[in-house]
C-alpha cells in the first residue's frame, strides 16, 4: 500500500483560508448557547486530513456494526420484555432512574423493529493504536454534514489529492441515509424536521434535506389527523408523510404525549407513530442506551444478546453505583475523568488531575451522596493528531464521530468527523467547546 | 359487584375563535378484570372525526383534529357498567416504582416520609398504606382552588392544602419512598361532581386500590377512566390550538349511581 505523502494534499493545505471561507460562505457553522445567549460560531476547518488505513477500519467498521446490532436488540428489549434487567445483567434503577426511558414508548415497535437508525459513536485512538469507544449518540447525532461539504470543497482545491491516493469516496452518505429513510418509510414523503435556524445544527438539517431529496420542515408546516401525518402545502392541500428524521429532542417531540410546553412539537404525533403510520428517526427513548452510566454495560449487551465478544474496547470505566467501583473512584479521583451522566456536549466532564485539594473533596461528598449520578474512567492517553496553526505543524487531542446506519443491513459510513481541540492542554474535543473538524480519509485496498 | 350508570361531561369555551386544534382525550373507561363497561357512549361537539388508540400506561386515547374555526369543544360520556372489586388488574410497568415528574420528593416530603417510616412496625404494605394516608391526612388539608393542575407534590406538601390530585401525588410520592409501587388513577367516583383522583398499589401481584383524599380503601364505588405515573400521563383532555386568544372556561360535571 502506497503511503499518503503530504505533497499530495499541500495544495488543500495552500487553499485552507479559502476552503474556510468558502465554508463561512456556505453557513457551516455551529450554534451554540451561552449564557443564555445564542451565538453562532465558525466551525474551524483543518485541511489535514485524519488517515485511517483500510484494514484498520474494516475492523472498527466490525466493531461498530456489532455494537449497534446490540444497542437496538436492547432498545427492543426495555421497551418490551426486559429480559436483560430480569436476567440481572443489568440493574434495574440504571434504566428506570435513567431520563433518556420514557415510559411513553413502553411496548411500542417501531418499523422493522429499527430504534437506532442513525448512530453517532464516538471513539478515540490511544497511543497504542489500540480504539476505544468513548460515547455512543444514538438520539440525533450531529455532524455527518462537516467532512461531507468539506470534502467536496476539497476536491475542487485539490484534485490531486484524490487522484492519486486511493481514498474511499464519501459523498455517499446521502444515498445511506435515503436507504435508511425509506426502509422505515410507513407510506409518504420524506422528511427533516428542524427546530429552525436558531438550532445548532441548521445548517446540517438543511444540507441533508437538500441532498437526500427530502423537505424540510418546522413543526408549524405538519399536523395530525386521522392518525396520519401530513404536511400542509402552499395551495392548501396535505401531503403524507411516511418518515420524519426529526431534529428536535424527544421530549419536545408531542405536546400531548411529552412536554406541554413544547412549542416545537407535533401534536398526535406519537398517536400516528405508535399507530405505524409514521416511521420516526431516530426513535423515541433511545437515550435509554447512550445515557453515561448505560455505556458501562454496552460490552454486557453485545455477549447478551449476539453471543460474541466484543471486538472495540470500552475506555475503562467504573460505576461509583458499585461498591468496590466506588472505593476506587475515590481513592483515585486525583487521576480519573468524572462524567455527571445527565449532562451532553463536553459540558460536566471533569478531570480530577485540574481539581484543586477542595474542589476534590466537594466532588468525592457528591459522588458519596449521589453515585448513580456518575462515572468515573481512565484518561486515556489518545494519539495527537497534526493540525495547522497559524502555518505552523502543532499536535492536538482529536478524536473521531464515526456514523452507523441501521436499515436492512447495518453500515458504517466510510468516513466520519473528526474533531479536534485547539487547546493544547485540553482532551476535551466538543465543537460546543470550541474546537474544530477535520475530514476522515479512509484508504481503499 | 355493582351495576352503576356514570355520566361525565366537559365544556370548552375559548374567547375567541381558535382553529387547527389538536385534542387527545383519555375519558373511555377501560374494560378490565374489576370493571366491566357494559355500554358506553362517547360524543364530541362540534363533530370530527376521532381515531382511537391504546396508550403505554393501557388507557384508551381518543385523538381527533379540528382545522376549522370554533369556539367551544364539548364532549360527553355515559354508559353503565359492572364494578367488582374482589376481583384485581395485574399490568404492570416496572417504572412505577420510581418517582415521576410529580411525585419527586423535597426535603419536606422525605422529612414526612423519615417521621412517617419510623412509626411504622409492619411488613404487610396494605398495612403500610394505611398508616402513611393516615399520616398524610394529619398533615394536609382538602380545600380547593389553593393548588392547580399542574402543582407538584412539593408544591402542593408546602402549599399544606389541596384536592384529590394532591392527595394522590403525594402519597404516590410517600409509597415509592418506601419501595411499594404504585400509580394514579384518575377517574368518576360516587358522591363527587367532578372527575376524581385516586391511586393503586402492587400487593402479591395485583393491583389494589387507595383513596389518599378519602382516607379509605376503593370500593364499587369507583370508576377508573385512565392510570399513569402521576396525573402528566392521565389527563382527561390535552389540546393544542391556533387563535389570537386561546385563553378557555373549562365546565365539567359528572354524575355516578346505582343503576
């Protein structure tokens, strides 16, 4: 196999500044909250691709594909039989304590029995070369859209590059994520249904609406009648709806079933849903199985329910809930990750080694009163990765959103988000902390 | 066993014309091992079309939507049916064993609990139910119109007053502390002229049911319209609609006896 030398892709790294301006240009940004306040940000661009050689991924891809079969064999389960809790393998609190089960979708099946249509897993690569499964996001993860615009924008800066290296194309993922659509389609059109602009994601909801076919929708455009969903057309007459990848938090989903408040919502819509009129990606209560203290167990399901080991590692991990986990968690707080498991994004990840002797203390009397609240992992010393900085070669934390889609088969995306920090000293990667992306080359055989 | 005709009746009047109104009505009576519906009627003025499903909890969902302009939304039950209650439901749900989004203690819930728990010397949970209604009735007060439909538990143990809906949430709230599984049920009851609120506990295997607001065991007396974690999965009617003005008078009446 030829190796990927950089003068095949300097001409991408000479057009950086142009290739993010062509990005500003497109609305490639990232939207966040702070302080009450939103502000758009720039989502920042780094021209040097993440190589992941073919073999390499073949055995993530392995891994990815088994993990997701399991987490929607457990999805089924909870919301049916439960099987795993009354056969102990899991406890019971974890999953009833747990805000992402919603009692609302107790014994409903979805289409083809598919819970976890669109999975983002997040891994990391440690300097041993070895992967690590960090976060499972099986609600709407976000981020396909990124190394989608800009590898399209980067072949136009450097044609080369590809030609050259074989490099497995990506711009696939809209005709994945169509197949997806269409497998769970209960009869009707498709459709993106966004909370508007002022979401994070805008600008990704809008560019998969565009490139897999699909329309765009605000709640505002859709009601329910007959237990159908319809959206209302400009001349006054309705269309139906067969499927929604819906873009908005599942509490705010239907107003008569979740939140009243919600003003975002569908109302009825759970009613057509249960009623299989609709297919809902992804579907409701799945944060049940990305919740924190779930993923503990994810290597658990995988020999439940597939009867395999499984092949991609948890990062060590300890469930202060334990006794003999909560001893160690204290005794070695000074050097472990603790994750306040009701928390999403970057934000109450902290690392004992930056916590002064008192905020230790505070953090060792909320564990001791609340253990269900936390976990406690390893730091992993994850591989740095080049990025340019102010033209400059400096190495930073990154880490990589690979996406999984579950149709008839299940399929890993030959491609995948790789974000990274820009803060030396910071292993914490979320595009809500400020960090950037860059695109994921794959290398065919 | 009984044989009981109940009537049930709600009037919506907005102020102002409001369209695109989507509804979901859990007003059917279940038919189940203690009661048996022998008829029922359900209708809605203005008239539309309904659809009918069963929700997770097993209460009967009448959902319906009105495109057009109006100003009122009136529905109406009645039937007859047969109650029974030696005879007990046996669906369960794991979950309601866990607090919910109304019944999750404060301190001064848990400080009840703590005092209530340490006078209690038996095992037996119907026992155990007795004694925390007991305790409850002691602390709070029925009178109405200090509490709304949305107040919590808290709230409500705070407020130190309230009606059935508090009662329930309350000793919901006192029973899952103490590990028995339990849920509300909203409902029609006799001596009562609008819908009422009561809860059931899980004893070997069945469901038994409790009337926080009464002090009292349920009887044949009682007729179950839906059942949830707390009154956010029971309510009798949830809407949402468009118009300027949206604010609504809410008139109900029901009326149960022997038939």
């Amino acid at each position: 196999m030829k190796e990927i030398t950089t003068p095949d892709f300097t001409d991408a790294i000479g057009n950086a500044n142009e290739i993010n301006e062509l990005l500003r240009r497109f609305g490639v940004k990232f939207g966040i909250y702070k302080n009450g306040e939103f502000k758009e940000q720039f989502f920042p661009f780094d021209p040097i691709p993440r190589v992941i050689d073919a073999e390499q991924f073949a055995d993530i891809e392995n891994g990815l594909i088994q993990r997701v079969d399991a987490l929607n064999s457990f999805l089924y389960d909870i919301y049916h039989d439960k099987k795993i809790v009354r056969d102990g393998i899991i406890p019971e609190d974890f999953i009833y304590i747990s805000s992402g089960y919603l009692a609302q979708c107790e014994g409903i099946t979805p289409k083809n029995k598919i819970y976890s249509h669109i999975s983002g897993i997040d891994l990391v690569q440690g300097k041993d070369g070895e992967w690590y499964i960090l976060e499972d996001n099986l609600r709407i993860p976000s981020g396909a859209s990124y190394p989608l615009i800009a590898r399209e924008l980067t072949r136009i800066a450097s044609p080369d590059a590809f030609r050259k290296n074989n490099i497995v194309d990506n711009r696939n993922y809209a005709d994945l994520l169509c197949e997806t659509m269409e497998y769970v389609n209960c009869g009707g059109i498709r459709a993106i249904l966004t909370p508007g602009r002022y979401n994070a994601a805008y600008f990704e909801h809008s560019y998969l609406a565009e490139h897999t076919g699909s329309i765009l929708v605000r709640s505002d455009e859709l009601f329910v009648e007959d237990n159908i969903l319809w959206h209302k057309t400009y001349s006054g007459q309705k269309t139906r709806i067969g499927v929604l990848y819906r873009r908005i938090s599942d509490e705010y989903l239907d107003p008569l079933t979740f939140l009243p408040e919600s003003l975002i919502g569908i109302p009825n819509l759970m009613e057509a849903y249960r009623s299989g009129n609709v297919g809902i990606i992804n579907a409701p209560g799945n944060g049940v199985a990305d919740d924190k203290g779930i993923y503990y167990f994810v290597p658990k399901m995988i020999k439940y329910y597939l009867g395999e080991e499984p092949i991609l590692k948890n990062a060590p991990t300890y469930l202060p809930f334990y006794e003999d986990d909560r001893k160690y968690v204290i005794d070695n707080l000074d050097r472990l990750v603790i994750k306040d498991v009701a928390e999403a994004g970057g934000y109450g990840v902290v690392f004992g080694s930056d916590m002064t002797a008192e905020k230790l203390g505070n953090l060792k009397d909320m564990i001791l009163s609340q253990p269900r609240r936390f976990i406690a992992q390893e730091v992993i010393d994850f591989l740095d990765l080049p990025i340019l900085d102010d033209g400059q070669t400096v190495m930073r934390k990154a880490d990589l959103r690979a996406f999984v889609l579950s149709g008839e088969t299940t399929r890993v995306w030959a491609s995948g988000l790789t974000r990274f920090s820009r803060n030396p000293d910071s292993f914490v990667v979320n595009s809500s902390q400020g960090g950037g992306f860059k695109d994921t080359w794959v290398r065919s055989l | 066993m009984k044989r009981i005709y109940f009537y049930f009746s709600t009037k919506l009047t907005f102020d102002d014309y409001v369209h695109e109104h989507s509804f979901a009505l859990r007003v059917i009576p279940p038919e189940t091992r203690t009661q048996h519906i022998v008829s029922c009627e359900l209708s809605i003025s203005p008239i539309t079309a309904v659809n009918q499903t069963v929700d997770a909890f097993g209460n009967k969902v009448t959902a319906g939507y009105i495109k057009g302009d109006h100003r009122f939304l009136d529905f109406e039950i009645k039937g007859t049916a047969e109650t029974d209650c030696t005879r007990h439901r046996t669906d369960h749900l794991p979950c309601y064993l866990y607090q919910s989004g109304f019944t999750k203690p404060s301190d001064g819930l848990k400080a009840l609990y703590e005092q209530a728990a340490a006078e209690l010397h038996t095992d037996n949970i119907t026992d155990r139910v007795a004694h925390f209604s007991e305790v409850l009735s002691e602390k709070f007060t029925y009178r109405k119109n200090v509490t709304t439909a949305h107040t919590t538990a808290a709230e409500a143990f705070a407020a130190g007053a309230g009606v059935c809906q508090d009662f329930s949430h309350i000793m919901l709230s006192l029973l899952r502390m103490n590990g028995i599984p339990c849920r509300y049920i909203a409902g029609l009851a006799f001596c009562d002229g609008e819908t009422h609120s009561w809860i059931e506990y899980f004893e070997d295997g069945c469901w038994k049911g409790f009337d926080p607001a009464n002090n009292c065991l349920v009887n044949e007396d009682y007729l179950v319209l839906s059942q949830g974690r707390d009154f956010g999965d029971c309510a009798i009617d949830r809407g949402v609609m468009f118009g300027s003005y949206t604010r609504q008078l809410q008139l109900v009446r029901s009326v149960m006896k022997a038939s």
